[in-house]
C-alpha cells in the first residue's frame, strides 16, 4: 500500500491511500481499504451536498435579475430594439468566462473557480445597478456581460459534482445539480418584483433593484464554496487517479488546448461535445422566439408565462430521471432519446400556429430533450476523456455551447422576422441531423 499526496499547486485534495489487488482471488483486500472507501463515501456526500445549496442560490440570482433585464435595458436604451441585448451580453459574458474560469480551475481546482465566478457575478450585479442608476447603457451591457459568470459557475457544478461520483452514477449525481436549479429557476422570476419594490427608497430603478439581491446571493454562494467545498473535489479525484497508477497530470495535460485535443481523439467525446452545444442551440433559438409567436397568435402575458414555466419544469424537473435512464441504459441511448424529443418538439412547436395547447406541449419536450441532451452528454464527456484534460474539455464544453447558443439566440430572430416561426423550427430540426448520425454510429454502451 502506498500514500498519495496532494497535488502541489492546492492543500485542498487529501491523501488518498490506495491499495493495489492482490494477484490471487483468494486473497482478501487489506483491511485499511474499508476506512478509505467509508472517507471517500463521505466527502461525495458532503461535495454534492454544499453544490446543489449553492446551485439552488445560484439559480435563484441568475433567475431573480434575468426575469426584469430586458424591461431595464428598454428603459435605460429608450427603445424595444435594444432591449433583447441585456440578455446577449449575459450569454456572450458565460461564453467567455468559460475559457479563463475552466483554465483557473484546471490549473488550482473547483473551489477557487466556482469562488471567482460567484464573485464576478456579484461584480457584474453592482455594475449593472450603478449603470442603472446613471442612466449609461454601454455601462449596463458590460455589468450584464460579467453578470454571466453566474450561470458559468452553476454550468460548471454539474461537472464539480462528476468529479468524485461513481461512473456507474455519474449521470444521476450531474443530474442532482441540475434539478437543483429549478427551485431558484422557478422561485427567481416571481421574486423579481418584490425584490425591486424593496429598494424603490433607495434611489435605485426598480427594474435594477433585482440586481441588487442577485449580487447579494452571489456573495453567499461565493463564500459557501470557499468555506466548505473542502477537499477540492477536482484535485481529490486527481489524487485518486494517481493513487490508482495513472500517470500523474502536468500543467501541460491541464491546457485547453490538450482538452481540446483529448475530445478530437475520442468518438464518444466529440458525441458529447456536440449533444451538450447542438442540444442547447436548438433549445435556446425555439424558446426566446416563442413568447413572440404566442402573442402573434392572440396569448396574454399569464399564458405565456405558463408555457415558459412548462417549459423549464421540462428543463430541470425531470433532469433526475434523465440521469437515471443514462446510468441504467447508457449514455448514448438517451442522446437518442435528446434528439427525439426535441426533433417532437419543434415539429410540434412549429405547426401549432393559435393552438396554445399544442405550443405547451412542444415547449415542455423542447426542455425534456435539453435535459436528456445535457445530462447524457455531460457524463459521456466526462467518461470519454482522461482525468488530466477533463477540466479543460468541460471548459471547453460550456464555451461551444453558450457560444452556439447566442448565435441561434441572435438568428432566431432574423428568421422569425424574414420567414416566420415555423421555419424557425425546421432550421432547428436540421441542426439535429448531424447528431442523429453521430449517435447512431457511435456504438451504445453503459457508460
């Protein structure tokens, strides 16, 4: 028996003793193995424990400041033309604190990039008040960008969360994490006007007053995952990867680059990366422009607010179920199932026209096809890769896929516009042929 040490860049993973099997079947594994194993039960439990308290915060700060931005971003630019760009630069902002918060935690581990992603958040939030307050919108737009690092953190908790999880297990702990945001996702939006109300004294816009709260809950999660994240849930799975013979990980194995390289190499990984970013585009260009079909075919502002909630109880509600079938049946049967339903959803979604039923029922499989598509997919990434590259490919990950998904979020609307609706979706159907044919050709298989 040998003892791991930490990795030399953090004092966050604990020694880890492993044992090596004895040749013959006969004999029994040392006893030392059973308080190790009993340890390491422990820390899953506590790592995903402080994870989905602060997913569900995490959720409720993005939540709580998103359901006002565009309302504040018409008020402070003068004009509806504007008003969808509060929401692009949150989504632009995620994309690109994906690279430098992945190479952070690459390099140092989970606790300090989740830390400085809650932390630039808060950041954001305070920017966004302050541009409020002057009436400046380039100002707005760039708190709104720093805001993004929010939903870059409550992204990367999933991955925090298959870190030390079982790979027999590994969808239904990633899975976990993303139904815990369904309590902020649900609760944020109807919090929005009271939290705005509240500040009115102050001096502050209430449309801006959300952002106000929302930096607030940042700062608690932000000093939640610095106080109790402990072991580093990436560098303690490191330590066991090592205490296991692996070959140790050099700063060089932890670059995006060589994610980049470890998902090129791999069939099943280039299937994940493109589950988790085809996946999210299709969800994202169906859904922002469906309030605007709705209300084109006679919906009030309750019923459309109905459908959206549908649609994102779709989204996480079910997530613990995808996991399930994921881990029970494998990760590529249920990309399958992502590219069923949401290949149901947009035929449904796009030929609805003024049936309001219709319209529900296609935004509710376009949230259970993004679940299936970004749980399924999150494990096969985190499965396909070797343990050295994995923080830098789910980096990598979160980048392709909020990326994407802001450029089908920008061209949804030029299509609606120049098109319509229902072309809208059969463009978003064809985005799900390619993955169809990588997932039919990529074999199926527990994990």
């Amino acid at each position: 028996m040998r003892a791991v040490n930490e990795p030399a860049d953090s004092t966050d993973a604990p020694a880890i003793s492993a044992t090596v099997p004895a040749v013959s079947p006969v004999v029994p594994p040392p006893a030392e193995a059973a308080p190790e194993a009993v340890r390491l039960a422990a820390i899953r439990r506590r790592t995903n424990a402080v994870l989905v308290i602060t997913q569900v915060l995490g959720g409720l700060g993005v939540a709580t400041a998103i359901a006002l931005a565009a309302v504040l971003a018409e008020d402070i630019g003068g004009s509806e033309a504007v008003a969808g760009l509060a929401s692009t630069a949150s989504v632009i902002g995620t994309a690109l604190l994906s690279l430098p918060l992945a190479a952070l935690m690459a390099a140092r581990g989970r606790r300090p990039g989740l830390t400085l992603a809650y932390l630039i958040a808060a950041a954001g939030g305070a920017v966004v008040v302050v541009g409020a307050v002057l009436a400046w919108f380039p100002l707005l737009l760039l708190g709104m960008a720093a805001f993004g690092a929010g939903s870059s953190a409550n992204l990367q908790a999933r991955f925090a969360a298959a870190d030390l999880a079982e790979p027999r297990h590994r969808a239904r702990t990633i899975s976990l994490v993303v139904w815990a945001t369904t309590i902020g996702a649900v609760a944020g939006p109807n919090l929005a006007s009271p939290a705005g109300r509240s500040l009115a004294g102050l001096g502050i816009p209430e449309t801006a007053g959300p952002f106000v709260w929302g930096a607030g809950i940042f700062l608690v999660a932000a000093a939640l995952v610095w106080l109790l994240l402990r072991p580093d849930p990436l560098l303690t799975a490191r330590a066991l990867a090592a205490a296991g013979g692996a070959a140790p990980d050099s700063s060089a194995d932890r670059s995006l680059r060589a994610g980049w390289r470890a998902v090129a190499a791999s069939p099943r990984a280039r299937l994940a990366l493109a589950t988790v970013t085809g996946s999210h585009t299709v969800m994202v260009a169906v859904m922002v422009m469906t309030p605007v079909d709705l209300s084109h075919h006679g919906a009030d502002l309750e019923l459309i607010g109905l459908v959206i909630s549908g649609h994102i109880g779709g989204m996480y509600a079910f997530s613990p179920l995808m996991g399930w079938l994921a881990d029970r049946v494998g990760r590529v049967s249920v990309i399958a199932l992502a590219v069923a339903l949401l290949a149901c959803a947009t035929l449904l979604a796009g030929t609805a026209g003024a049936s309001h039923t219709q319209s529900a029922v296609g935004l509710f499989l376009l949230g259970l096809g993004w679940s299936a598509g970004l749980v399924a997919g999150s494990a096969l990434l985190t499965d396909a890769v070797p343990q050295a590259a994995r923080a830098a490919a789910q980096g990598l990950s979160d980048l392709s896929m909020n990326a994407a998904a802001g450029l089908g979020g920008a061209l949804a609307g030029l299509i609606v516009a120049q098109a319509g609706y229902g072309w809208l979706n059969a463009a978003a159907a064809a985005l799900l042929l390619p993955l169809a044919a990588l997932a039919l050709w990529t074999p199926r298989g527990r994990a």
